[in-house]
C-alpha cells in the first residue's frame, strides 16, 4: 500500500495481477434475459453474486441463485437484512439455499428505506442467523470506500467492526478513483480488521448506466470521477466504460501482501458478455 515498490516486487505484479484477474467474481441483476447471459458468456468455474433490490424483493435474487447452481455455478445470493420480514422468514431463506446447494452469502443492509421487520442491518441478520452461519463455507459484508447514501460513516466504521467476526470476507462497494480505494483499505487495516477485500470494480460498462447509477446510490467522488471522463453528456449514451485504468492503478495495492486483497469483484450490471470479454483481454495481457 506504499508507492515505493522494490524491482523484485514490481516484476511479481503481473503475475499476481493476472492471479486476482483468474479468479474475478462477477455480480448480476435477478432480471429477465441474464441466466441465459450467464449460460453463454461464463464457465461455470466461474464465482457468480446475485443481488437483490427493494422494489423486486428477495424471491428473484434466491430463483436465479437456485438455478445457476444447479447448472454447476458457484452461486452468492445476496441477502438483504432490511428485506427479511422475521426470524421466520431468515430460517426459510437459509433452508432453501443451503437445499439448493449454495454455500456462500452475501449479507448486507440493503437499500430499502425502511426496514420490513426486525432487521435494519447486516450485523442483526447476522447475529440472528447464529449457529446456522457455519452451514455456508464463506459469508461476505460489504465496505463502504466512500460514503454510503443511507448510512453515515460513524455507523459504517462501527458495523465494520460488529460484522467482521461474524464474516469470512469483505467486499468494496462501487467506487472508480483508485487513491479513494487505496486510502479505504489502509484505514480498514489500520483499524484492525484482517479479513480479506475483494476490490469491487465496474465492468465494461455504458457511461450513461454508471452515470445514473453513481448519482442514485450517492457514491460522490465517483459520480464527479464519470462525468469528468467525457467532454459532451450526449457522448456518454454510447461510451463504454473499461476498468483498465482503475485496474492498473489499484495494482500496487492489490499485489501487496499487507492489503490482504482477494481479488477483483466486477460489477457487470448484466453486461456480462463485454465484462467477460474485457476480462479475458486484460488476464492476457497480464499473464507473463
């Protein structure tokens, strides 16, 4: 996490860096059209996350996850604390999925404003779900590099420390300035917690989709970082995005032992055939 870096160090990043490539997630949108998306475009050695949203609930996110399981994909549903109506509702989420074969979840706060039961946050389904976490081989939580829209950063930092031993990793919400991400998992490390960061980076991407979505969820330097990066908004409707600049300067991070960094978290937003492509291009040119 330092900029010096020794000439051993620096010729060990493109392997390391083709390492974290190998081994992206990609996360999808329970929306019609992505199964098949995944089917063509993906191996089934492929790690693949599944969100959820307010609006459409929990049951698409658990029926994608169900059935990309089943077809052989190591499948992550996400699992909103503040769509769980109660520990009634927790227990038959956890029974289907692990029935279904899935091993891994991804537990957040979520985007509702108001809570549907009990739960307004990670650490509460978390401490809910007790004894039954040692049913899935890995539990994931989210970090915040820069400010959540719902959430103030005194609670963030604070939550950190509730769910992180009750966790098994961590990954970065949506952000597109390296120095931002850099500075976040220092602190994160600084302030003791160990667990490893999977680096959430966007995908390839229409600016105008990451434009609309960095003004919605409130990521603000990230919101400014897009709208710099083209002269005319109306160029934006037909610009891709590409994470290569935001991968190379997250490299010295990513490839220091210290950061702990698992690897690269990519946030398809259901365009996954170019996401895969870009990544298939990018470990190419990594791979010494």
């Amino acid at each position: 996490m330092t900029a010096s870096r020794s000439p051993a160090r620096a010729d060990s990043e493109p392997a390391r860096t083709a390492e974290l490539l190998r081994n992206a997630r990609f996360e999808v949108l329970p929306l019609e059209g992505i199964e098949e998306q995944v089917l063509a475009h993906l191996g089934t050695d492929a790690k693949v996350t599944v969100t959820a949203s307010p609006k459409r609930g929990l049951e698409p996110t658990v029926d994608l996850s169900e059935r990309l399981t089943a077809a052989g994909y190591a499948t992550v549903p996400h699992i909103s604390a503040r769509l769980v109506r109660d520990r009634a509702h927790l227990t038959e989420l956890l029974d289907r999925l692990h029935a279904g074969g899935v091993r891994e979840l991804f537990v957040l706060a979520g985007d509702a404003a108001e809570p549907a039961g009990e739960f307004p946050g990670a650490v509460q389904l978390l401490e809910a779900m007790g004894p039954r976490r040692a049913d899935f081989d890995a539990i994931g939580i989210t970090g915040y590099p820069e400010s959540h829209h719902l959430i103030s950063d005194e609670e963030t930092i604070r939550a950190m420390f509730a769910k992180a031993p009750m966790a098994t990793y961590i990954v970065s919400q949506l952000c597109f300035d390296a120095a931002t991400i850099v500075a976040w998992i220092a602190e994160v490390r600084r302030r003791g917690t160990d667990l490893p960061i999977w680096i959430g980076v966007p995908g390839n991407v229409a600016y105008a989709k990451l434009l609309r979505t960095s003004m919605k969820i409130g990521v603000g330097e990230s919101a400014r970082f897009l709208s710099h990066r083209g002269s005319w908004i109306s160029r934006l409707v037909t610009r891709q995005f590409t994470p290569d600049r935001l991968v190379r300067e997250l490299t010295p991070c990513a490839t220091d032992p210290a950061a702990r960094v698992a690897g690269f978290h990519l946030y398809t937003f259901n365009e996954v055939a170019r996401t895969e492509q870009w990544r298939r291009a990018a470990l190419a040119r990594a791979t010494p």
